[in-house]
C-alpha cells in the first residue's frame, strides 16, 4: 500500500466521491449535493487522479463503478457514517444512564440540597449512581483537577475563575444560634450583649477569621472564639449544651435546628450582611458534557 499524506489530499472530496458512487451519475450527484455539473465533474477529475483509478467507467448502458469502485463505495459510507457520529452531539437518556455523578459539598450543605437530587435520580436515572464527598477540601482544587463534577459550596474561587460556571441555587441571610436557655435568648441581641457572650465558628478551610471577626474588627471589636469546627452538623448540639452562640447561614441554621433545645435570633444591626449565595460550581470541562448539562437542569427545577 503507498503512504499517503493526508495533508495533500482534498477531504471534501469524499463527500462528492459517495454521490457520485451511489448515483453512479454526475448530474444526478451535483443535483444531491446542490453543486454545478462542471464542479462535480472537477471533482471527479481530482479524484480519478488522488486514487489513480477511473471509479466510474462508461457502458452501453450509462456509467457503472470500477472495481475499485466497487471496494470504496461500503467503505466511504461507514467512513462518512462514524464521522457523522463523531461530530453528532451526543444524546443523553437518562433512564438507560449508568453514569457516576460525583459531587463535593460540607454535610449540611449536601444534606440541604443534594438529597432532593438523589430523589431525582431514583426516578428518572435508577441506574446511575451518586458519590457525594464531605471531608474538609479545597472545592476549587477538587473542580480543577477533575476529582468531582460539581460542588456545592457558598465560597466563591479565589484564583482562576475562568475555569469555572456556577448556578445560583439558594439565598439566605444570617442568624444567630444558641440554647434556648441562654439568658441572651430573651429579648433582642444588641452588639454589646454578642459580645458579653462566648462564640463557636463554623470554618470550612480551618485556617484565618470568620466573616464576622473581620467585620468586628472593623468596628474596633473583637469576640471570644471558644471553638472552631469544620462542618455544620455539630453546631446545634454544642449551642444545645453549652453556653456558646453561633451565626449561621439561616437555611442551614433552621435545618440543624429541628429537634434541638434552640434558638434563632437576629444578628445585631451592626453585623447585618448581603444575603448568602450558594451555588452548584463546575468546571469549563464538563460544561457540554450531556450528563452533566441534564444533571444541571434537574438541580435548577428541583430546587
């Protein structure tokens, strides 16, 4: 077989050289292909030549294929067909699916908002599989080196935000959390009556001040941190034993709550903030994959 570079030859020219096989005909062919009979017949002169073989020949009763022909015709059309297939966007069908979803999130933030998407994928998708990670990461680093498809998070990147898409899927405002028998549960939080108190903080990364600490260092305050956890899904029971206040994102906050010998009060004015933005992130990778897009799509009507 001799070596062909393919950068030598016309690919455009397979189109013209399959309706020309399968019409065995060039006006036919150029009426196919919506081209001039002159070009198609360029065409074939161009291709006669590539191959080196005349491919259609004359008889007594019109054109008929050469043995060569006769070879290429079955090839080109499962050629053409696979590039077709490899151009087509793919389809998705969820109930045949056995895709893997992987997502990252902190307990109480999966709790809250994956667990109406499992319900989801039971009844629509019962063959996928959902792995949902919570051990304290970076959501972004996890996102970037392709370990999940999503994360769930209300942090936003603080490096390379190119890389990523999100979907906005729950707002809320800050509350303060504490034993239903703390003597600061009566009556209204006033800043100075915060500070008289011991706090716990809820940080994610483990590492610097909370949100509230910078913002009291602002006011020429500072608080009494008594303890830092690194998830959520303990809050309660400390506000529940002890002594300690915790502010909350609000929807968190009234999900922990239930059951508990809590309370929710409002911040002091002083330490108001914008509304919480939680978001579904991605990375760019997977932002035209089908089961990712469909997994989106089910996420932005469930919640």
């Amino acid at each position: 077989m001799r070596e062909v570079n393919l950068r030598s030859v016309d690919l455009n020219l397979l189109v013209v050289l399959q309706a020309l096989l399968e019409t065995r005909h060039v006006t036919h062919a150029s009426e196919q292909l919506s081209m001039s009979q002159p070009a198609v017949s360029r065409a074939l002169q161009r291709l006669r030549t590539t191959f080196d073989d005349p491919l259609l020949v004359k008889t007594s009763k019109g054109f008929d294929l050469s043995a060569r022909g006769v070879d290429l015709l079955p090839r080109l059309q499962r050629l053409t067909h696979g590039v077709k297939e490899l151009i087509a966007e793919p389809v998705f069908d969820p109930a045949n699916a056995v895709d893997v979803v992987r997502v990252y999130g902190l307990d109480l933030e999966v709790v809250c908002f994956v667990a109406p998407l499992l319900k989801v994928l039971r009844s629509e998708a019962p063959q996928m599989r959902l792995e949902v990670r919570t051990e304290p990461r970076n959501h972004f680093e996890l996102l970037a080196n392709g370990e999940v498809h999503f994360a769930l998070t209300g942090m936003e990147p603080t490096a390379g935000e190119g890389q990523y898409r999100r979907l906005l899927i729950a707002q809320t405002g800050i509350v303060c959390m504490m034993s239903a028998d703390n003597p600061l549960a009566k009556g209204r939080l006033t800043l100075e009556r915060y500070l008289s108190a011991s706090h716990g903080l809820v940080s994610m990364t483990g590492k610097g001040p909370g949100h509230i600490d910078e913002r009291l260092a602002e006011l020429g305050h500072k608080r009494h941190l008594a303890l830092r956890l690194s998830n959520f899904m303990t809050a309660a029971d400390f506000c529940d034993t002890s002594d300690l206040l915790f502010i909350l994102p609000e929807v968190i906050a009234q999900r922990i709550s239930l059951g508990r010998n809590v309370v929710l009060k409002e911040v002091p004015i002083e330490l108001m903030t914008s509304p919480i933005n939680f978001f579904l992130y991605w990375h760019e990778r997977y932002h035209h994959d089908p089961m990712c897009r469909w997994v989106r799509q089910r996420v932005l009507q469930v919640l």
